[in-house]
C-alpha cells in the first residue's frame, strides 16, 4: 500500500513534517486553507503544537493516524496544523482565545473557526473517545457537523463574544499609572507564599522551572537583601539539579516535572530552557560562588554543544520525550541493565545514590503503573552524600563520573529522541545571552566561541537588510522576524558587548532597536505588538506580556531599551520606557506574579543603575583583573563600557560622547562609576571601584 501525503510534506517544520502522512487532509496555515472553507462552507479544524509535546504524539496516534477518525474530519472541515514555534503570532492569539472560553490551556491547541479565523470552539487534548471527562473526536466531529449545518446563529453568537473579548483585552491594556518598588515586596510575598520549602519550586504539580521567578527573587535579594529571596532560589536550582528533571547521564534539564518532588519528568528538552537556567545558575553562583551551580553550568554547555549545536554555528530547538513511541523510553533504567554495565561495587553506589529499584521508580503517566524502569536522581547533594559515606568529596566525585561515562555511553548506543532540528532567531538569542553570562562569570572560553559563532550564523542566514527572518532548517531562511527575534537576539547582543567590548556587537544592538521600534512600536499606547506592521494580523494586533516558559518579548523589551539608554543616553529610549510601564502597569498590577521578568526590568528601571566605564589597555594584565573583578559580583542593574587606553575613532564612534574624555590614571586601568545622579572619583584600585559600586547600589 502507497503511503498518501498530504500539503504538509512541502513543509519545513519537523513538527509538520511528522504530520505529513496523516491520513487528515491537512493544510499549513495560509490562504489557501481559508478559501477552501470558504467556498466548501466548512469549520476549519485548527490543531497548534510543537515536535516535542508529548500528548501532541498521543493525540496523532488516537485520532489523527485513525483512519475512522480522518475520514470524518476530511468530511467535515478544513483541517490547519500549526507549529506554534513557527508562528508564535497565531498560537498566542488563539491560546487566549481557548483561556477565555475554557478557563485554562496548553498544547496540543485544538480551535475550530469559521472560514474568517473566527473560533467558536476550543479545547487542548481531545481523545479519540469521551474519557478524562473530556469530549472524545468521535463525538465531537458530528456535532461539530450538526451545530454548523442547523445552527449558525449560536455560531454567530458564540465568535462575536469570544473577538470582542479580544478586542477588549487589547484595549484594556493601556494605562497611565507608574509602578513602584511596592510592587517587587506585593510579588516577593506572593511567591514566598507559593514556595515548597520542602522541595524547592513553586506551586504543586506539575512543577516548572520557572527561570524568570528566581531572576526577580535574586534581584529582590539584592534591593531589600532578603535571606528569603535567596534561600527560594538556592533551594530551587539544589533540588533540580539533584531531581531527575535533570539528566545525570547527559546533562541538561528537561521540560517540568510531572510530580513535586523533581523527580519524574517529562521527558522532552528544550533548548529555552538550557539557556535560562544556565543564566540562572550563573547568577546564583556570582551571589554564592556554591561550585555546584558552575559544575551544572558546564555539564549544560557539554550538552548543548553535543546535542543541539548545528554544524553551521546557530542552536536547534529542541529532543523529544519519546523514542520508539515511548515516552522517556532512552533515559530510563532497569536494575538489571545497571547491573550489567557497571562494577558490583559501582552498581550498588549507583543504586543506593540514584534510587534505583528492582520494581523501578517511573510510573507510567499513560498506563498508571510502574514498568520495571527507573528514573535517575540524588538523594542529596554531592557534599551530604561524601559525608555520609565517609569519603571526600573529590573521591565520590570521581567516582560518580565514572558511572556517568559507562551509563552514557551504552545509553548512546540506543534509538535517540527526535530532535526537532529548525533553528529559530529567539531561542538562539537567549541561548547567545547566557553563553555570554556564562563566559563573564566562569571565564571558560568555550562559553564565547559557541556564542560567537551563533551570532555569526544569525547574521549570516537570517539578517536581510535589517530584518531578521525568524526560522532556518536544511538551509532555506524564512518566516518574517516577531517581536522575541529581536528583542532576544538584542538582549544576547547587549551580553555578548560586555563579554567581549567588541563594539560591533553594541552598533547592531542599536541598529535592531531601531527597526524594532520602527515595526513594532504601538505609537498610540506603547508597547510593542508580537508582529511587524506589515505581517498578517490574525483577529487583533496583539501584544504579549506574561512572562511563561520564555519571558516574554515586551519584559525583555523594556530591559533593552533601559540598558541602551544608560549606555546611548538617548532620551527618547527613557520616553519609550515610561510609555511601556504605563500601557501595561494595569495588567501587571492585577496579578503581578505572571510578569516577573517584567518587574525584574523594573526594578532596573527604579533603579539606582550603575554605569561602569574601564579605561585600560586591551589585554594588559591590570586591565584583564579589573573586569574579572567586577564580573565576579552580582550587581544586575548596571551597564559596562570599555575604552581603549589609546583612542581609536572608529571603536568609539557607537559609544556615548562623554567617555571619550576619559583617561587612564598614570597609564594603569581606570574605573569610572557613576549611579543615583552621581559619579565617584575615577580609581585604578579594584577595592575601592567595588566600594563604589556597593555604596552606589544600596543607596
């Protein structure tokens, strides 16, 4: 029997491309799709994913691999898939859209529209049949059918409700109202009251990350020096790292953890959550110096440039959670599989440290039930554990590392996860910017070279006369650039400048900042919209505020622009700030724990800033210990500029006018700091820049 393909097999995305021998009719998103609803007069079945989404796989092999199931749909709609990786634009407006008609969301997306993008239905996972107390595709599709076919007036109804509530919440975002360091205490509270002091984390379960809490939580412990605050991270990135949401074979943290202990993940990694944790670590470990937090942050770099680093230089997405049509199936083992690789006395360490068991620790989410397997994760931290065994922390170390290779390297040998291999601008941004973090505080070049060449390869492939395209894989570039390609891709740029003072890296950040402003600023009420003035609008022009999974593309925006104010002094940058705070200081002031990135930008933005400005001879050893003596401190709200010893017009030109006057003291390096209205004396003694820095920021 031939295999059939449908329009997606044209299509670039991995996430598409596995749907592209459906035996549902789909359709990409486009023109194409509409009309045919239109002039067959069907609902379009929209179904919104991305490659690694575990019951985006559960609910293609119930219903959409069905041959029963295709055939109804084929009957009955238009059928659009979507990888919201792809389209960030189209997920975010009708993930609303399924929030204010369900109350909740989440992927896979499940939208049915009339011909004009109208939805009138929405649900996240539908089963093939009515269980879970949800509606089954069985039921629904014949409905569906009826309700379009004898009863369009609820239609009608229905979709006015849900675009006017569109319309209405785009509009009830501006605002006139500032926001105060009330705000930062009102949220520090909130997630004190959400915090697991037991496990680390916040809320129940499932159990996220959550990088953009423990951004606001370290910088809230450097405003009100909050023990608080820093015991809530500390005890957050302790637990993950021993959990088994992080890999001990292969390093790397996965999506959430599906209980509250951190110990059974989903399996999938994204390459999001790598680059803010790894900046997240790094923070923690400029506050701590806790080794533990820079042993993970080059355990995640070993992973990153293993498994997601594209030849060519840029970062693909992400692996699934599922090999052979199992989830977790490549991390999990069974007792007898340790037993047969390892020593008798590692296999009895490996099993003691990592909670092995011969009837395994995983349960199956999907069957309810163990399956002999075993999910690895410590008990306690490397440290705890040495004592307990009466080991030094070196030996146990050691000897731990020798598991790992011997479990990795028969783990290598088996079918690996799909990785989703599409290179996306955003992503690469945040991964560029923690690399740079990373670099500025560990000092380990491999952290550089991998950003370098990731900036190449954006600037190479996806940067077109100032635009930024958004997506590349198998060598074709495409997709106009949203909103979180430029502000994430600025952000690693402004990481990368200070990592390196290469100039060139801050003359593109400025130049990005302009076409951003240019495409995306709303004029009328601030902000920016998630795409350009000349892209497709989808219902509304909308923007995107909550700070999820990734913060999001305005949090990281309002950063920006106060960091490239301090560094340009260009008024109008402030303006554009003030603007932002007041379209959405309503929004954030209502639930304030859904945009802490936003308010971690706002507390920079409170202030006091600190601008550093070095003056010293490039590569000369009193320059070099100068900036790895202010790179060891956590002081978040600053900017940094370097000038040259000896002035060279050209690496000048990008930089504001007022450092050109400044000079070296007797030929040695020079700090200048200025914040809260007021500059200290220049100094060439690392102490007392320090001093300065510390006084100025407590003030």
């Amino acid at each position: 029997m031939s295999i059939r393909s449908n329009r997606l097999v044209n299509e670039k995305s991995p996430y598409l491309l596995q749907h592209a021998n459906n035996p549902v009719d789909w359709y990409p998103w486009g023109e194409e799709a509409f009309r045919k609803a239109l002039q067959e007069n069907k609902p379009v079945f929209l179904s919104i994913g991305y490659s690694t989404c575990h019951w985006c796989h559960v609910m293609t092999h119930e219903s959409f691999e069905d041959e029963e199931i295709a055939r109804a749909m084929n009957e009955t709609f238009v059928s659009v898939k979507v990888d919201r990786e792809e389209k960030p634009d189209v997920d975010s407006i009708y993930m609303t859209v399924c929030q204010l008609m369900t109350g909740s969301g989440g992927w896979p997306l499940s939208i049915i529209l009339t011909p004009a993008r109208e939805p009138f239905f929405a649900a996240t996972f539908i089963p093939k049949e009515s269980r879970f107390g949800r509606i089954g595709m069985r039921e629904l599709i014949p409905l569906i059918e009826k309700l379009w076919r004898e009863e369009q007036g609820k239609i009608i109804r229905v979709k006015k409700k849900v675009v006017k509530a569109l319309q209405d919440a785009e509009r009830g975002r501006a605002g006139d109202t500032s926001i105060d360091d009330s705000i930062l205490d009102y949220t520090f509270n909130t997630l004190s009251a959400n915090f697991d002091a037991i496990h680390g984390g916040f809320g129940n379960t499932p159990k996220f990350p959550s990088p953009s809490y423990l951004f606001f939580l370290m910088r809230y412990w450097r405003r009100r020096q909050s023990k608080r605050a820093l015991e809530m991270v500390e005890k957050t990135l302790s637990s993950m790292r021993l959990g088994g949401i992080y890999d001990h074979v292969g390093s790397g943290f996965h999506r959430y953890s599906t209980d509250d202990q951190w110990k059974v993940p989903h399996f999938e990694k994204m390459l999001y959550d790598q680059a803010l944790l790894m900046f997240a670590y790094a923070e923690a470990f400029q506050i701590t110096r806790n080794e533990e937090y820079c042993r993970t942050a080059h355990q995640m770099l070993s992973y990153v440039m293993h498994n997601l680093t594209a030849p060519e230089g840029g970062f693909y997405c992400a692996e699934d959670a599922d090999s052979e049509g199992e989830e977790g199936k490549f991390y999990l083992w069974t007792e007898e599989e340790v037993d047969a690789i390892l020593t008798e006395k590692e296999g009895a360490l490996c099993k003691d440290l990592f909670g092995v068991e011969e009837k395994g620790n995983y349960l199956d989410e999907v069957r309810n039930r163990r399956n002999g397997k075993n999910i690895l994760h410590l008990k306690a931290p490397i440290n705890e554990l040495a004592a307990s065994l009466h080991v030094s922390e070196q030996e146990l170390a050691s000897k731990l590392e020798s598991i790992r290779k011997k479990l990795f390297s028969v783990r290598e040998k088996r079918v690996h996860p799909l990785r989703d291999d599409k290179i996306l601008t955003d992503w690469n941004g945040l991964m560029i910017a923690a690399l740079s973090k990373a670099y500025q505080v560990f000092g380990n070049r491999d952290y550089l070279s991998n950003a370098l060449n990731a900036v190449t390869f954006i600037s190479q492939n996806m940067y077109r006369g100032g635009k930024l395209l958004h997506r590349y894989r198998e060598g074709e570039s495409g997709i106009q650039g949203y909103l979180t390609d430029y502000v994430f891709f600025i952000w690693g740029l402004l990481e990368l400048y200070e990592a390196t003072f290469d100039t060139e890296y801050l003359r593109r950040a400025v130049e990005l900042n302009r076409h951003l402003m240019e495409r995306f600023w709303d004029e009328e009420s601030g902000g920016f919209y998630i795409n350009s003035r000349d892209s497709e609008t989808v219902l509304v022009r909308s923007k995107e505020i909550y700070d999820g999974a990734v913060p999001s593309g305005n949090s990281v925006a309002l950063l920006n622009l106060l960091r490239l104010y301090h560094i340009t002094g260009e008024r109008s940058l402030k303006d554009n700030v003030s603007q932002m705070v007041g379209a959405f200081s309503e929004t954030v002031k209502a639930t304030p724990i859904g945009y802490t990135f936003f308010l971690s930008s706002v507390d920079f933005n409170i202030g006091p800033v600190l601008q550093v400005v070095i003056v010293g001879e490039e590569g000369n050893e009193d320059t070099t210990e100068m900036i790895h003596a202010l790179r060891k401190h956590y002081f978040p709200n600053k900017v940094v500029l370097f000038k040259p010893g000896e002035e060279k017009e050209p690496t000048l030109s990008i930089l504001p006018e007022y450092i050109k006057e400044y000079k070296s003291i007797n030929g040695r390096a020079t700090a200048y700091v200025c914040g809260n209205f007021s500059c200290s004396r220049p100094t060439a003694d690392i102490t007392e820049m320090l001093d300065h820095m510390s006084k100025m920021y407590l003030k």
